[in-house]
C-alpha cells in the first residue's frame, strides 16, 4: 500500500495505530483547469468513482463546485479532502484560492495542491491506453493525489503566496525585458561607435548616455574641441571620474579607429537609441517601484527563513524574496537533490563505454523563476562571499569552454546545499 511509507501527509493515523480508517475518511478530488471550465473527478480511497462534473471557472461556478463537494462528503460520511490540479498560470489561481479558503471546507481539513504539469504527465504513464480527455485528466490528478503524490508538496497558501509571485515572477519579467533592451542597445551603439565599449565603466551610465545622444555621429566627437569634451564628461558625470582629460582623450582616440556610416544612418540609428534609453530608464524605475513592494509583502511570509536567506552575503530581500516565494514550506523537500531538481539545477550523465562527455546539460525541467532567482543569488554570492568566490574561481578554471556558465551553475548548486540546509533548520549563515 503506497502510503505505509509515507508519513507526512497520515502521521497521526500511523501513531495512533488507526491507520486504514483514516484513510478512508478521505475524499480524493481533481480538477482539470481551463479558462472556461473546471472539471471534477472526485473518489474515495478505494478507487470508487464518487461524482464527476464540470462547473463554469467564475465566481459562481466555483460556489457551485463548493456545494457539490460539500454534499458529496456528506452523503459519503467523509470528514477530509484533498484537491488536485495542475498549475495553469492565472487560471488555477482564483479556484485554488477560493477552495483553500473555503470556510465551509476548512472543518473537512481541506488540502489544495497545485502541482507541476510534469508530476501529472509523469504518473499518467502508469495508465498506458487511457484516453486523453478532461474528465480523464481529471481522473488522473484525483488518483494521484489517492496514493500519496502530494503530501510531500505544500499545500496552496492562498493569496498571499499568489501576491508575493505576482511581485516576484513580474520582477523577473521586467528584469528580462531589460536585459534583452541592452542588448539592442549596445546593436546600436556599435552602429555608431564602434570602440565605444569599455571607455566608461558602465555603457548604460548617465554620462554615456548623454554622450551618445548629444553627439549624433563619432565625426562630432573628434571634431569638438578638447577643452569642451573634458567640461562635458565632467558635468554629466558630476565630476566623479578621477581623470576627466584621460577619459576625454580616450573618447577621441576611440572615435577615430571607429567606423564611419553614412550621414543618412546616423539619424535612425539615434532615434532608436533615444527610444531605448526611455526605455531602460522606464525599466530601471519599475524596478525599483516593485522592489520597494516585495519588500512590503514578503514581511507576513515565513520569517525565520527570510532571516536565513539574508544572513547569506550577497543575497539581498529580493531575491531571497524570489526564492521563499517559490519554494514555499521547505519541509515538502527531503534533501537538497530534491530541491536542485525542483529549480531544474540538475545534470544528466552522458557516457559511452569508457568515455564521459566533459560538457553535460543541465536538465532545466523544473521551475524556472526558483532558477533564476537562486542562480543571480549565486552570481551575488560568489562576489561577496570568500566562500563561493573560492569554489566559483575552482570551477572556473577545470574547462577552458563555457567556463563562467558552468562555474555559475555549479555555484548555484552548492548554494542549493546551503539553502537547504539553513531553512531546514532554521539557522543563521555563519
């Protein structure tokens, strides 16, 4: 029986000796999440088809659906529940909030899981000539969650888990739009001065972007007197480079072994860059404007592990916001593996006889925000931590190819290790 090695989800049941009898007190119920519809297949532990139906996916469907589970328990003299479905973005977060908050549920002990799409395809395996239906997909997560497939995850925490993601998942999607504006940025920038790059400490600071955009051609710059360029980098940059005259000088030589366009390129290629850079600017503001929101959301999560995250330098309260948003309770995870597998931080081996494949891929298969944010908590990490700067350079220097991007991965993975192993416990980095 499944879950005689199981013991979070029935440990009372196991202690008190009543093992079977609790189990059959439970009603096992999946929904299948569309934009549309919910539909529901409800069991008991024996397998027995209990009521399948489907109800619309609004305010007053899921009241519906409330009813109907309410009456079900009921009539089968059942006193728990648990409930299955699939993540589906936006669309399983209404239904998922309303019934882990359903005061009408909560004396059944209700347990909402919102699972992995992977969890529910890997175990529709085990039921080779099914066909693939929403009642049958319903089916599949009832009965997964009957031998015992969620009690490791943790349960759906309702809307303030929802709104720190919202914050979190948003950063990373405006942190990307960035990212990827910079690089059509610098496209241009080459157009336009092609040595430019380096000059300055930051390509994207206040100074080279008033330079870029007050001086239309590379032709301007070598033309404008010495004098003037040097009062200009000093006025843009408030005088905060220590040589104002080398940096001047280091313009105009760039300038000249830069390539020449035409006259007629230059404009375009301005008004794009000035485009962009109204657009980083936007970007940069709106990051710190959510910022300054998860800061304020993530204070009702779970502090101690907040505190953890924090101690750990280089890790700053957004990214261990990131994390603890998708990790949620890390007692679903009984080792660190379990966790790297989670964030997709996992290698497959590729081997032959008595060759090992030096270069091996990482799987990516799990949650790809909890990836980033613990592989840009690693690149902080290795920065400001004598520790994994040490194991970052180590790895860094065992290939000669892809040597940041595997030293970064390897890094995010010990970092694993350590996240695991303070939030388990409830420790402080020391």
């Amino acid at each position: 029986m499944p879950f005689k090695t199981r013991t979070s989800l029935i440990s009372y049941s196991l202690e008190s000796g009543d093992f079977m009898n609790d189990l059959l007190q439970y009603l096992f119920v999946g929904i299948d999440v569309s934009k549309d519809n919910n539909q529901v297949y409800a069991m008991n532990f024996s397998q027995e088809k209990l009521a399948s139906f489907s109800t619309p996916n609004h305010q007053s469907g899921a009241n519906l659906l409330e009813e109907k589970l309410l009456d079900i328990l009921d009539r089968h003299h059942l006193s728990k529940i648990i409930i299955a479905m699939e993540s589906t973005g936006i669309y399983s977060a209404h239904i998922a909030t309303f019934l882990s908050a359903s005061k009408f549920l909560f004396p059944f002990d209700v347990r909402v899981y919102v699972l992995n799409p992977k969890i529910s395809r890997n175990y529709r395996h085990s039921f080779s000539d099914m066909d693939k239906t929403d009642p049958k997909d319903a089916f599949i997560l009832a009965d997964l969650a009957r031998v015992g497939r969620c009690e490791k995850l943790t349960p759906f925490k309702g809307p303030q888990k929802i709104a720190l993601q919202r914050l979190t998942r948003h950063r990373h999607h405006i942190a990307e739009l960035l990212a990827k504006e910079k690089v059509y940025a610098l496209n241009n920038v080459f157009l336009k001065f092609s040595e430019f790059k380096g000059i300055l400490s930051n390509d994207f600071s206040k100074t080279a972007l008033e330079l870029l955009l007050n001086y239309k051609s590379v032709d301007e710059i070598i033309d404008v007197p010495l004098e003037d360029l040097v009062e200009f980098v000093m006025t843009s940059s408030k005088n905060r480079f220590a040589d104002s005259n080398q940096i001047a000088l280091s313009l105009k030589a760039a300038a000249r072994n830069s390539y020449r366009l035409d006259k007629m390129a230059y404009e375009p290629i301005n008004l794009s860059l000035a485009a962009s850079f109204n657009c980083i600017s936007t970007y940069q503001t709106e990051l710190k404007s959510i910022d300054a929101a998860i800061l304020k959301q993530v204070k009702g999560l779970n502090q101690n592990h907040y505190l953890s995250l924090i101690s750990i330098p280089g890790i700053g309260p957004v990214y261990a916001s990131g994390i603890l948003a998708e990790i949620g309770q890390i007692d679903q995870f009984d080792s660190d593996d379990a966790l790297a597998k989670y964030a997709g931080i996992t290698w497959r081996k590729s081997q032959s006889g008595t060759f090992d494949a030096e270069d091996t891929r990482m799987t990516k298969t799990g949650n790809v925000y909890l990836r980033y944010f613990i592989t840009e908590a690693a690149n902080m990490a290795r920065i400001h931590n004598p520790v994994f700067k040490e194991y970052y350079q180590k790895k860094f220097d065992e290939v000669k190819t892809h040597q940041h991007k595997r030293a970064l991965a390897l890094t995010a993975r010990k970092l694993i290790r350590l996240i695991f192993g303070l939030l388990s416990t409830d420790r402080l980095y020391k």
